[in-house]
C-alpha cells in the first residue's frame, strides 16, 4: 500500500516541462574594465612613505581615465589628501584635481566646495597656489555658472592678502578670467568681521596691486588686468596713469607688461585729454601713450625695446606730427624744439639788434632754462624709430621695420618720410632683417616713388649671395615706381649682372622686367633705340635668340609698347620676327600687341585675349547646364548613358583650358564623371551574363577599371581643395561601388570560401563606416547605392557570402547616378618645376659610387601641408625609383595658397657606358586616415580613453599621386679610377 502511495506522489509531482529554445534567455558577455578609482586606492593604500605615494601618483598621471571613473578617482584623491601630511603628495593631489576637471564631458562642479574646503585647512604656500590654480581650471570649465564663478572670485578675495607671492599670482589670475564689473566684493576683515576699504569692484581690487612690493605680483595684477580686457570688459581710464607709472618700474616683466596696459588703454579713449606733467598743455591720450611707450624703444632690456617697438606699429589713431617726430632725433625741451645759437644769432640779424654793450645783458639768452629739467636724451616720440633701427637686438629691428610698415601703408606722407630709413635697413649685417626690410619696402611701394640715389642702395642688394633676398628684391621691382629713364636704365643694367652672375634668377628677373616696362612705358620710349641697337641708316647685326639678356630687353621693350602705340614704329624687321616667337613661347610674359602691317597676328591674339577674358559667369552656367544634363541618366545601365559622359568629360576638359577660374571645378567634376563611366563599362550586361572562363579578357578589364576607380577617388579627395561635405559623401560613395565592383569580381574568379567571408565582412564594415561618417549627408543621397545597402543591411549581415555578392550585383547595376552639386570654389593642387628644364642636352657627370647634388626650384598651388605631403621622385632607366622627402625649410609660402620648393636631391647609381635621362617629379602624399571629415561623435565621448585601444573600421590607405609634369634629366655615372 505505502509503495502503491509513493508511486502516485510521483506520478503527480515530477512531471517533466520542456522549454522551448527560443524561451531561454541569451547570455550576453560583457567586457568591463577594472575601476581606476579602486587601482588607485589600493596603490595609496600600499604606500608605506610619502616618496612610494608620490612615485604612485605619478604613475597614475601617465594613465588614462575614462569620464565615468573621474568623479570616484576625485573622491579617492580627495579622501587621501586629507589623510597625507607631506606637502609634496599634497600639491601633487592638488594638481591631478585640475588635470581630471579638463576631462572633456566631465561636469567638475561637484567638487567645487570640497576644493573650497580643503583651502582653509591648508598651511603650505606651494599647496596653496595649487589648489587655487584648481579652482581656476574648475571656474573656466564652468562658465555658464554665476554662483560658483562669485564663490571663487570671494575665495581669491580672501587670500589676497597671503605672503606668498605665488598664492597673491594665483588669486589674481582667477580675478582676471572670472571677475565681472557687476560684481562688488565686499572684504570682511576676520578678526573683528567689521567691513575694511567697503564695496570694491574687480579692477579697483587689481589696481591696488599695482604697487606689491614684490615684481612678479605686479606682473600678475597687469596680466590680470589685461585679461579682463580681452574678455570684453572695458578698463577704467584711471588706471592710466599707474600704468604709465609702471613704465619705469626696475623689472622688465613689469614694464613689458605695463607697455601693454599703456596700449589698451590708449586704444580704448584715444581722444581723452590728459595734462602734460611739465607744463600746462594738455593733449590727447593717444598721442602722450605713443609717446612714452616711445620712450621705451631705448630701455634697457632688449625684449621690452621688442615689445614698444611692435606696439608703436598697431597706434594708427596717433596724430601726424607726433608719428614724424619718431624719425628725428632734436634735441627736444617741453615738447618744443630748443633752438640752437646760430639760429638764434640770425634772428637777432633779421631784426636789425646788435648787441651795444650800453645795456645790461642784452645779448642772455631770452628763454630761461632749468637745468635740472633740460634732458639731453630724447624725450619722448622723438627718435624713437631711429633708436629702434640702429639697436644692436636684431630682434629689435626687425620690430622697428615692421612697425615702420604698418604706420606708413595708413598714412602717405609718412611713407615717404620713412623710405631712406627703410633704405638704409638693406645694408643691414643680418639677412633676416634685409629681407624683412624688403618685404615692407614691397607693401608700401604704392606711397613712394624712388630717387636714382635710394635705387643705387636698393640695386647694390642684387650682389647679395642669397636667393631669397634676391627674388624679394625683384618682386619689390615689380611694383616700385622710379623717376627718370636714368633709372630704368640703371635697374636694367643691374638686372642683367643678376641675369649673368646667377643664372638661376632668369624667370625672375624676366618677371621683374615685365612689370618694370609696362608700369613705365613713357620712361622706356627713349630708351627703345639703345636698347634694341638700332640705326636710322645702317642695318644692325641680329641678336642670338637663345640670350637670356636679350630676352629680358625684349620683355621690358614689348610690355612698355603695350600701352605705347608709337613705340612699335622703331622696331627693325627681325625684332617682329622674335616678339611673334616670344608670343608663342612665353605668353605669360609678352603680351599682345597691335603691330603695324601684321593684321593676322594681332587678330590671332586679339581672339587668344578675349577668349581668355571672357565672362567667368557664363562659363559657370554652361558647367551648370552640363551636369543638369548629366542628372537625365536614371540609373548605370541607361542607355545612351555611356556617350553622354563622353561628350560632357570632353566638354568639362575643354573648359578648364579656356578658364583658368574654373579649371578646378571642371576636371573635378570631370574625373568625376570619368570614374561613372568606368563603372558604367565594367558592369555593361554581357559580362555579367556568360560564365566566367568565356569572357576573362573582360574580367581582367572590369578589375583594371575597378582599381582605376579607386585611385581616381583618392585624386578627388586628396588633390582639390575647398570641398564641402556632400562633395566627400560623393566621393567615399563611388569608392564604396568600386569595391563593391572588386567584391563581385572576387567572387566570379576566385575559388574558396575563406577568402570571399572575410572580404564581404570588410566590405560590410566599410558600409558601415560610411554611414557613421557621413550621417548627415544621408538625406541628400536619395535612391543611391549606399541608401539601398543600408535598407538591405539587416538582411546583408545575416545572409551567406554568395547570396551578399547576388544582392550586391544587382543593386549595384541597378543604382541611380548623384547629381553633382559644386561648392563655391574649388581648387586643384598643382605644381610645376622650374628647374631643372629638361631642356640640356649636356650630360650631369659624377663618379659611380659618390653623389652629384641636382638642383630643384619648383611652384606649388593650392598644395594643404606642403611640408608633411610633397615629395620628390627620381626614376632611374634600369625602374629604380627613389622618394626623397624634402626639409622643412626648403619650403617659402610667398602668397596665399602658394609654396616655393627650393632643394636639392642627391644622385647615385653604378657605372653607365653612356649617358641616359633621369625623370624628376613631384608626388603628392596622402593617407585615408587623415581625411578632413571624422565622426564628431567618435572622439566625444572619450577623455582620457585611451585612444590608441579602439580598432579603426579599415585599415589606412596610404599612397602618393603624381600632380607635376615629369622633367627629364641627363646623367652620366662614370667608373671610378683606379
């Protein structure tokens, strides 16, 4: 009966209930990382001395910490700081306190009161200022916040009156980045708590220690009190005087810093009047600030005379003949010029009176001078730049120089006065100060006309070995005015001892003399029958075309003929032939001109000239209405498709011949289109319909067109500038179908599996990098490529490899072409090597095993970092190719979006048994990884992540690409004797 009563109870209690599979929940993994907060807590806790926490701690300052471990980590510091008796490990806490406030996404105003807290405990100086400095990181990280930014304005009150001159830096800096005029602050004194000095406003607070017996605090107070004036906040005109005080203070900190105060304030009430202390006349502040910052130019210290001398050059309000008074060094007495006995003697003359002796002291002196008063040194403006150029700092001159430049390109009459000096300055013992001299004679070239005495001064710098001064002396030529035609035959002249000692200075020197002659065409007239050696009777020999002097008489000659139409009546017969020759070879250097009885060239010229000048609006609209026409192609497979690309990338080609302006925008768009019609021939329908042993010539072709595809996208993203973010959309949206392209292609042609799974999942990651970078542009890629895989995407991921590349197949062929919109102005980096020509037929020697250095003088345009992306490449006959990367230095930038590369490269190879060409070219470097667009999310929510951990989507692409004409090179290894 019991085992019949057992059997039931389990009949009835162990039933057996089967969960179904998709029941079960999932176990997920999760990856956490160990908290730095209990690290560092163990690590503090281990520490037996105050030596192991320091060390500690500053193992810990090497490491990253990611924002949601900050506020642990600051607890833990904090918790230890108030525990740790030695002040080094607490300065060290209270430096890591600011450094984990700057953790970008981390919010430090819970830590604010105890940072305040732990002010008052503490009895180190040094600490002390860190902690303030803390406070200061935590009140700039919190801006938006007025209660905290009053609490830390009210702390630094309160330690202003610390001993250490640290701690007083501290608490004045955090008054000048977080103070507000609309802040009073009230000082309570701590012993009584009855109020001392009343309600007080930031700058009155500042201002007060102006006068700190130790140098760096009043450094801090002008610092403190220029720092609210960059913020916006308008200093009070009382703190004039104090700051003009400072200007004889005995530390050139000090004193720089005053210089600066002196300048704001005098920007900020230029037309106050202020009295003159020596006298009774008044004038204005901006003209007593220039003045005395002035006086300033002759201190003692070279980096305060730096600093006045690049301040006078910003005074543009100051009045005429206080800015002329800076060139004359008179002795000056109460602002007024002390005349001198002779001059007082001929007044004495004019008017008739002689001394008689019959009265008393009728020939003293009529005005009475202290001598205590009388200072022998020039007061004021007087000299001041004269001071500056002849300082023996040749920082200081340079200074001088500039400052020279930008007072005289605001007012002409000074210009004019300040050109011998600047003239003078082109003898100077330091190239830099030569060449900077040269660069401001160049901007104010406008103002001034030379005489033929400064032009001697300026010509004798042609001598100069250096290439740089040189060419900024041709430049400044180019724009230079002269008075005489004895100048201009002078410049000539000097020009081509230039032409015939440096050789390498012709498209330069060229270049000077095209602007010489067509800005003087009167000056050159008379000249014209010397020049080119003609004679009314006899017939003169004919000059050798291959002169480069010649040449250069003929460019200054045709260019003055242009705006001289009787200028071409005393030209002889041959000197037609040569200017047709020279039309044709250097147009950019000889312009067209109305030649008597030659109506076919002019014509030809006249047509050159006006297709050149046509209207860049029309141009704009017929590249406007061919990419509208383009946007009638639905989708890859369209017929007639394939011709109309052809005509519009013919078109497009064309235009950016005839248009400089746009030639950027037109082979944008035309390689653009180029890389559709590639994809349009490979995915054409036969290829894909046969099976793959049929059609390999076509195979080969659609995999060449693929990889073609792709170089060219790297061209259009890397080698235009002024691209927007649509246009690099566009661009990784064709890359994306090329891969697509060689991901079907792998598919047909390969055998194995492995291969095909791992290229589909770098394709998918590429779909998906595509989408986090351009997640804004998604919108204006409507019935594309990349639009229909993301649609697919849930589907892609999950399907097998043959059945991803059959979806791919078909959304590829079945994709729609974007339209093409252009941005305001687009760029293409270009370059073009000057030297060497490639035009000598004369053999480089060297002996095989050593190096022969070769010259390279190349322009670049519109090229972003010259510096890190171009590079020069040598390839040899036998295919070796070399890659030299150029210094630093050998790059000029003489005009925006323009570089000079100037350098040399260095030849070796074995023996030759003749001579043989060597191509010299430049390549444009780039990388995929540092494209212009990133995810502004990617590096957002990291602070001191570490970075380096995180895998990047695809690997990066590195490559080079060819952006100037190769220049052939001949070379000549010889064997070595023995």
């Amino acid at each position: 009966m019991a085992a019949h009563l057992k059997k039931r109870v389990y009949e009835e209690f162990s039933k057996v209930v089967q969960i179904s599979h998709e029941e079960t929940p999932a176990k997920k993994l999760r990856l956490s990382k160990p908290s730095k907060s209990a690290a560092l807590h163990i690590d503090l806790c281990k520490a037996t001395n105050p030596t192991d926490a320091l060390q500690y701690l500053l193992q810990f300052a090497r490491k990253p910490v990611e924002v949601e471990s900050v506020e642990g980590v600051v607890r833990i510091l904090l918790e230890h700081y108030y525990k740790e008796t030695d002040n080094s490990v607490r300065l060290k806490i209270a430096s890591l306190l600011g450094l984990l406030s700057k953790t970008q996404g981390f919010s430090p105003d819970c830590i604010v009161d105890d940072a305040i807290n732990t002010l008052g405990n503490e009895k180190s100086h040094q600490v002390l200022a860190q902690l303030l400095e803390t406070l200061l990181v935590i009140g700039t990280q919190l801006p938006e916040s007025p209660t905290v930014r009053q609490r830390l304005i009210e702390v630094a009150y309160k330690h202003l009156s610390d001993t250490y001159f640290g701690v007083r830096n501290k608490c004045l800096q955090l008054l000048g980045c977080l103070g507000m005029v609309d802040s009073p602050l009230t000082k309570d004194n701590e012993g009584q708590g009855t109020s001392i000095g009343g309600v007080k406003d930031v700058q009155s607070i500042i201002s007060d220690y102006f006068g700190d017996q130790d140098p760096r605090v009043r450094t801090a107070a002008l610092k403190a009190m220029l720092q609210l004036h960059d913020r916006g906040i308008k200093i009070h005109q009382i703190i004039y005087d104090q700051a003009c005080r400072l200007l004889a203070d005995d530390y050139e900190q000090v004193r720089s810093a005053a210089v600066q105060m002196v300048w704001v304030l005098s920007q900020s009430y230029p037309e106050s009047i202020v009295p003159i202390p020596s006298s009774n006349e008044e004038i204005r502040l901006v003209d007593d600030a220039f003045g005395k910052i002035s006086h300033m130019v002759s201190d003692g210290s070279w980096m305060v005379r730096v600093q006045a001398a690049k301040t006078l050059g910003s005074m543009l309000q100051v009045s005429p003949h206080f800015l002329e008074q800076t060139l004359d060094k008179k002795l000056m007495s109460d602002l007024r010029r002390k005349r001198t006995a002779h001059e007082r003697a001929k007044e004495l003359f004019a008017s008739g009176e002689f001394s008689s002796g019959r009265k008393w002291a009728d020939d003293a002196p009529k005005e009475k001078l202290d001598t205590n008063t009388v200072n022998l040194i020039a007061s004021g403006a007087c000299g001041a730049f004269v001071h500056g150029l002849e300082d023996e700092m040749f920082e200081v001159r340079i200074a001088a120089v500039e400052a020279l430049c930008q007072l005289a390109r605001s007012s002409s009459s000074f210009a004019e006065k300040c050109l011998d000096f600047l003239v003078d300055m082109f003898n100077d013992e330091i190239e830099e100060v030569r060449l900077q001299s040269i660069h401001v004679l160049r901007e104010i070239s406008t103002h001034i006309t030379l005489r033929e005495d400064q032009l001697d001064t300026v010509l004798a710098v042609l001598e100069d070995s250096s290439r740089d001064i040189r060419e900024a002396l041709h430049e400044l030529l180019c724009y230079t005015n002269v008075s005489t035609k004895e100048c201009i035959q002078l410049t000539l002249l000097e020009l081509l001892k230039n032409l015939n000692k440096y050789p390498s200075d012709r498209n330069s020197v060229w270049k000077c003399l095209m602007f010489l002659g067509s800005r003087h065409p009167t000056l050159v007239l008379p000249l014209v029958p010397e020049l080119l050696s003609t004679h009314p009777y006899f017939d003169t020999p004919e000059p050798d075309m291959d002169d480069p002097a010649y040449i250069a008489v003929l460019v200054l000659v045709f260019n003055a003929a242009k705006s001289c139409p009787t200028m071409p009546a005393l030209f002889s017969d041959h000197t037609f032939r040569h200017y047709a020759y020279l039309r044709d070879s250097l147009s950019h250097l000889v312009p067209p001109l109305r030649l008597p009885g030659r109506k076919l060239v002019y014509c030809l010229d006249s047509a050159d000239s006006g297709c050149g000048s046509g209207s860049v609006e029309s141009a704009q609209v017929f590249l406007q209405q061919s990419l509208n026409r383009i946007s009638t192609i639905q989708n890859l497979e369209a017929p007639g498709g394939q011709d109309l690309l052809n005509f519009t990338i013919r078109d497009l080609q064309r235009l950016g011949e005839l248009q400089t302006e746009l030639a950027g925008a037109a082979d944008f768009c035309a390689t653009y289109l180029r890389c559709q019609l590639l994809l349009m021939k490979a995915l054409q329908e036969k290829l894909w319909n046969m099976a793959v042993p049929l059609c390999l010539k076509q195979n080969v072709m659609a995999t060449a067109a693929a990889q073609q595809i792709l170089e060219e996208t790297y061209k259009l993203e890397f080698m235009y500038s002024g691209l927007e973010s649509r246009q690099v959309a566009m661009i990784h949206h064709v890359r994306l179908q090329a891969k697509a392209l060689q991901l079907i292609l792998t598919a047909r042609t390969r055998q194995g599996l492995d291969p095909l799974i791992s290229s589909c999942e770098k394709f998918l990651q590429d779909v998906e990098s595509f989408q986090r970078l351009f997640l804004t542009e998604l919108p204006h890629l409507q019935d594309s490529f990349v639009e229909k895989l993301l649609e697919l995407m849930p589907r892609l991921s999950s399907c097998k490899p043959v059945e991803l590349v059959k979806i791919l197949q078909t959304t590829l062929r079945q994709s729609g072409l974007l339209q093409l919109r252009l941005p305001e102005q687009i760029h293409r980096a270009t370059a073009n090597i000057i030297e060497p020509t490639g035009e000598s037929d004369n053999p480089l020697k060297f002996t095989t095993g050593l190096v022969v250095a070769l010259d390279i003088d190349a322009t670049l345009e519109h090229v972003q970092d010259p510096q890190n992306t171009v590079k020069v490449q040598v390839l040899y006959p036998d295919g070796q190719s070399h890659v030299i990367h150029p210094k630093p230095g050998d790059f000029r930038k003489p005009g925006p979006d323009r570089h000079r590369l100037i350098t040399q490269v260095y030849l070796s190879h074995t023996a030759w048994t003749e001579p043989s060409q060597i191509d010299v070219r430049l390549l444009l470097a780039y990388s995929s990884s540092s494209t212009s667009l990133s995810s502004p999310s990617s590096t957002s929510k990291f602070g001191w992540s570490d970075i380096d951990s995180l895998t990047p989507p695809e690997a990066s692409v590195e490559g080079t690409i060819p952006f100037s004409k190769p220049v052939k090179v001949y070379i000549m290894p010889k064997p070595a004797r023995r």
